[in-house]
C-alpha cells in the first residue's frame, strides 16, 4: 500500500520534504514495468512573509498529500506554488491544494506550463498564474528565486528553481530515478549504489527519446556555475543530494552522453526453439574468452523480460549483440519491440551485431538491418542461417564477434 513521507530538510530556511512513496504503481506511464516502484517528492518552504510549495504530487495520492500538508502549514496560508512541470504525476494534486488554499496563491512557472494545465485542469487553475521567462528572478520572502528553463527534460514546459542564498535546485524530473530508497538523501554510499541503476533505467525510458538535451541542458546549468556551487539538488522523484550534488547530474550527463562501462556488451535475443540460444552460447562463451563481461537478456518459453530494464543497460553498453528468429517473415515480435524501443529510446553510436536462425527462409536480420541503418548504431555485420548452426557458422560467428572490437 502507498505511504508517505514528511521530513524537514533545513532549519533555515525552514523546509520539508513531503514524499509519496508509491508501491503499488506496475507501468509507468501505462507502458514501463517498475516493481521497484516510485516517489514522488513535493517540497514545502516556510519564508519570512511567504510560504511556498514546489510541486505536488500524483491525483491518487491527493486527499493524503493535502492531510499531510495541512500538518505543517494552513493551505490558505500558502502564498506561491511552483510548478516546475505539469506531468500530472507532479501536477495531479494541485487543482486539491488551490480549492483547498483558496485560490489564493500564485501559481508560477514558464508559458508552455500554463497552458498545459489549463488543458489538464480547466481555467481556475490558472486564473493567478505568472508565467515567468529563462533566468527570471522573482523575490519571495527574504529569498531570491531564479527560474531556468531546461525544456525537453523531459516536456517543453520544464524548467528549474534555483535558491540563490542557500544554493538550492529543485529540478523535477531532472535528477530523479524509479524505486523507492530506503533513506531520503545521498547519505550512504550502499543506498545510493543500489539506486543509481534505478536512475538510469528512468532517465533512458523517460527521457531516452530527448537524450541529446540532457547534455545540452547539464551544459546550460555548468555555464551559469550553480551546478558546482549547489549545496542541494531536490528532484521529483527518488534521493535528494546533499552529500555531493553534482553527482547525479553527472550521472545523467554520462547517461546522455551513452559513455560505456569497459567491456560491458549487451546481449538480447529470442529463441523459439532453442536455435538462437545455440548461438548466443557461441556468442556469449567468446565474449567472455576476449575478457568481456555479458549482460544478457532472453525471451524464450520460460522468459520474458521488462524491456524497461533493456533500456536501461543501453547507455553504458559497448557494444550490442541482437539474436533474433525470423517469424511469419519478420522480427520475431519480442525483439522487434524491444528494438523499437531501443531506437526510439537509447539510440546511441555503439556497434551492432546480429545473429540469427530461420526454417524456411532468412527475413529478419534484413529487417533489423534496414533499421539500424536508419539510427545512429553501427551495423557491424550480420551472420543468419538455417536450423541448427554447423561448425562453419560457429566458426564465423566467433571470428564475427572477435572483428567487434
């Protein structure tokens, strides 16, 4: 069952992490398995003459976010609600929280935002709205907020807070990952650890489709300084960084960027039969033989993995290893979906291989061929043949996997 979680952050300023901790969430965004589950952080700031909430969280969880946040603060006391990105996971609670304030604060964030939520909540959420413009600045209480727009992480309304007296960023989407940590910052090594593959697997099939503006945006933030000089960095989902902020954003930057784990290959296939998997054993035993490590994931009668966690392991691949079957003179459709995905999501300049099997006549490596040569991946060859693979084709296939790298 979904709980929460209300933390105070800081003294001074005085604020709060209120954190739904959402567990019984399956598909994210009806379509990413995640039984890891996800947060959704909002964050309140009591100011001198002011008080402010970033964000909100998603509609299911409305009634309990607005109980919990009538513990810290009288709703009609808040003065300025911040929407940073209208995806209604973040935004879902807000039409609750103005009824609830009275209408009374002014809602901010970029032009793209106020029209979205007009189209997603109807005019009374935003008959008070100020849209505000890239590196804006707006006094509020005794604090000065600066407003930076990183539009496509991952929507075109996107933008970020920054603090500027206590160096804080609240930045949404940006910096958050799937799964529900056990602690609510970066405090211990072991949690962080265990999370970060969680960030990568959101950031690719979140994100993924807009990969390149992750690293134009982290640049962006470099150049204006407060990424280095950040004493916090308060995502919408997942960890806040307090012990080293810099450290997610260089995550997602490498995450952007498709930099690859040394000797680190992806291997995916499908086999109906058991011809595909005689010769990913082929494949994956000379892998190892020139020191690299699989990473291998299988879709037979007994398996079938969340293509969410392919994804995730795209980016710091060095290179990729597609079996596949040809089936009613196609893709087999597990593969064919997983690599439409991959296309769409994670398309980065690694080598590609593929190997594959087929009864009565070889489709799909020409298929799989014909789009690779439409995405940024390197076909580096492709080696198909009939039944059960003969002595020559293990020969080819090993001497094919060597000439990878």
């Amino acid at each position: 069952m979904a709980g929460i979680l209300v933390k105070k952050i800081l003294n001074e300023p005085e604020l709060y992490l209120i954190r739904i901790n959402d567990d019984e969430i399956k598909y994210f965004e009806a379509t990413w398995y995640i039984p890891e589950g996800i947060t959704y952080n909002s964050y309140l700031m009591k100011l001198k003459d002011a008080v402010v909430l970033f964000d909100t969280v998603k509609k299911d969880y409305a009634d309990m976010f607005l109980e919990e946040l009538t513990k810290l603060v009288d709703p009609r006391e808040i003065t300025h609600i911040i929407v940073h990105h209208t995806e209604p996971d973040h935004s879902g609670a807000l039409p609750k929280v103005l009824e609830a304030n009275g209408y009374r604060a002014r809602v901010i964030g970029t032009a793209f935002a106020r029209n979205l939520l007009e189209g997603f909540y109807g005019k009374e959420v935003v008959k008070n709205f100020q849209v505000v413009k890239d590196g804006e600045e707006l006094k509020i209480g005794n604090r000065t907020f600066r407003f930076i727009t990183v539009p496509w992480l991952h929507w075109p309304d996107t933008m970020i807070t920054y603090v500027v007296e206590d160096k804080l960023i609240f930045s949404c989407d940006a910096g958050g990952g799937y799964s529900i940590p056990e602690e609510i910052d970066d405090s211990s090594e072991e949690v962080v650890k265990e999370y970060l593959p969680y960030v990568t697997k959101y950031v690719v099939t979140v994100i993924g489709h807009y990969h390149k503006y992750i690293v134009q945006n982290i640049e962006k933030l470099k150049k204006l300084g407060i990424i280095d000089n950040a004493k916090m960095i308060l995502p919408g989902h997942g960890l806040i960084w307090r012990k080293n902020p810099s450290r997610i954003f260089e995550h997602y930057e490498r995450i952007g960027a498709g930099i690859p784990e040394k000797d680190k290959v992806l291997v995916i296939y499908d086999s109906m039969y058991g011809f595909v998997e005689e010769r990913m054993k082929i494949v994956i035993d000379e892998l190892k033989k020139l020191g690299k490590k699989p990473i291998v994931y299988r879709f037979t009668d007994r398996e079938s993995p969340a293509v969410a966690d392919i994804l995730g392991e795209v980016p710091t691949a060095e290179a990729i290893v597609i079996g596949a079957s040809t089936f009613e003179a196609d893709i087999h459709p597990r593969i064919r979906y997983a690599l439409f995905e991959i296309l769409d999501k994670a398309n980065y300049e690694k080598p590609v291989l593929i190997v594959g099997a087929f009864g009565w006549g070889g489709v799909a490596g020409r298929k799989i061929e014909t789009l690779i040569a439409r995405s940024k991946f390197d076909h580096m060859a492709t080696i198909e043949s009939r039944g059960r693979p003969t002595k020559e084709d293990e020969e080819k296939i090993r001497e094919t996997v060597r000439a990878l790298f």
